[in-house]
C-alpha cells in the first residue's frame, strides 16, 4: 500500500474506520477484546485528530477523523457496558464513560486550540488507562492464547496513534522533551510488538502477509516522525506526512487486530 493522497486519505481512510452499523453488538469475547482495544486507539486517534485541527494541518480530514473517532467510541462503549460479564469489569466502564463525557467537552466545547491542547493530551491518557484496564480484563475472561493476540494487535493500533499523537504535539511545541521521550518509548514497544504478532504460532499465512505490509506502512510513518523531528518546528509538509502515514498504518493493524480476533 503505498502513501494516500489526501483524497484518499479522506474517502478510504477514515471511511474505513467509520465501523460497523449502530445495531452491531459483541459477538464474543475475542470480539469484546477487539472493541475495547480499539478504544485505547479512538482515545489517541481523538486526540491527533484535535491537535492536527489545531495546527491547521489537513483540517478538512482530521475534522472527520475527529468526528468519527468519536461516534465510534460512543458505540463501543454502549456494546462493552451491555456485554461486561463481570461487576469489576462493568464498574470500569463506567468509570471510563465518565471519563469520556469530559474529553468529548474539551474535543468539542470550543474550538481547536493549541492552547485547549494541554488538556486534552492529560485527558486523552486518562481514558487510555481506563479504556486499557478494560481491556486487560476482558483479556483475563478469556484465558486464551488468541486473546493476548488479539489484545496486542489492538496495542499496536493505539501505538500508531498515540505516536502521532506526540509527534504533532512536539510540532506544537507542547513540552517537546516529554513528547521525544513517548516516541521513543512507543517506537521500542511497538517494534518489539510487531515482531511477536509475526513469529506467534497462531499467525496465519494471510496474517503474517498483512503483517509484512504493516512494516512497509510502518517504516512510513516512522520516517515521517523522524523527518517532523530534526531541527525546530517541522513544516507543514512533515506534519500531513504523519497524518497520511499514520492513517495507513492504521488501516492494516485493524486489519490484523480483526484477524486474530477471527481464530475464536
């Protein structure tokens, strides 16, 4: 897959990330895992989505990333609260819907700003907790080998958001250090990530070819981070390089999340 244009990006991308009719419910626990996980990425997705808006760097697109990411993480919710099969679990969803209803105000109570962007960096990694800690338990339901996979897929996903996510933050300037230190955390972790997804038994031929094609999108959007990275602010041009890059990216892990969720 190589890089999208920014009208593909726009119809293919975030299109594809729309998810399922608003009637979809959990089917299983692989299926509740997959979900769950995704909201740990919707809650980065969200904040990237904002901070490009802030920036003025594809706005037309990262405006529907941002309203899509949304609607999705509304769905998801409703579908995990109702499928909990455990208090401790439902408990946790309740806390992150809590969470949720004050990220969404400081999405969307005014307008895109670098100066909201502060808060809505702490906030996203307060819903990033609950919505992992949800997600670790579902895990620990199922006691499955697939369900650690299909957890770490979906680990992956939130990666590649949550490295957009700092990389735009230190384009912003907002305290660059802290920015430089989570990207090469998260660049080590999700290395290491991909690496076991490819060499787990249970990987299919199609998930280790769809694995491959996520390196090929990977070291995009890596290069692109990297280029954002040298010297002061990054023009412009880097900035839509890791919005367009990390949508791609994107596109595959939920692709490879979904087929490990579908090996039951």
């Amino acid at each position: 897959m190589p890089p999208l244009s920014r009208r593909q990006f726009s119809a293919l991308g975030l299109a594809a990330l729309a998810g399922p009719p608003a009637w979809a419910q959990v089917k299983d626990l692989n299926d509740a895992i997959n979900k769950a996980g995704r909201q740990r990425m919707l809650s980065q997705r969200a904040a990237k989505a904002y901070l490009a808006l802030a920036l003025q760097t594809l706005p037309s697109q990262a405006d529907k990333a941002l309203t899509q990411s949304m609607a999705l993480f509304d769905r998801q919710l409703v579908e995990l609260k109702g499928f909990a099969p455990a208090p401790a679990i439902r408990d946790t969803y309740g806390q992150l819907e809590r969470a949720w209803l004050d990220y969404k105000d400081r999405l969307v109570g005014q307008a895109a700003s670098l100066a909201g962007a502060e808060g809505v960096l702490a906030q996203s990694e307060t819903v990033l907790a609950l919505a992992h800690q949800g997600t670790v338990q579902l895990e620990k339901t199922s006691g499955q080998p697939t369900g650690q996979l299909v957890n770490l897929a979906g680990r992956q996903r939130m990666l590649s958001q949550r490295l957009a996510k700092y990389a735009l933050a230190s384009g912003a300037r907002i305290n660059p250090a802290a920015a430089a230190t989570e990207i090469d955390r998260n660049r080590a972790e999700f290395v290491a990530g991909l690496k076991t997804l490819a060499e787990a038994p249970q990987a299919t031929p199609r998930i280790r070819d769809t694995l491959k094609l996520g390196e090929q999108q990977w070291l995009l959007f890596d290069t692109a981070i990297r280029s954002a990275g040298r010297g002061g602010s990054p023009a412009r041009e880097a900035l839509v390089h890791i919005m367009t890059t990390s949508e791609n990216l994107l596109l595959v892990l939920d692709d490879v999340t979904g087929l490990y969720a579908a090996l039951g």
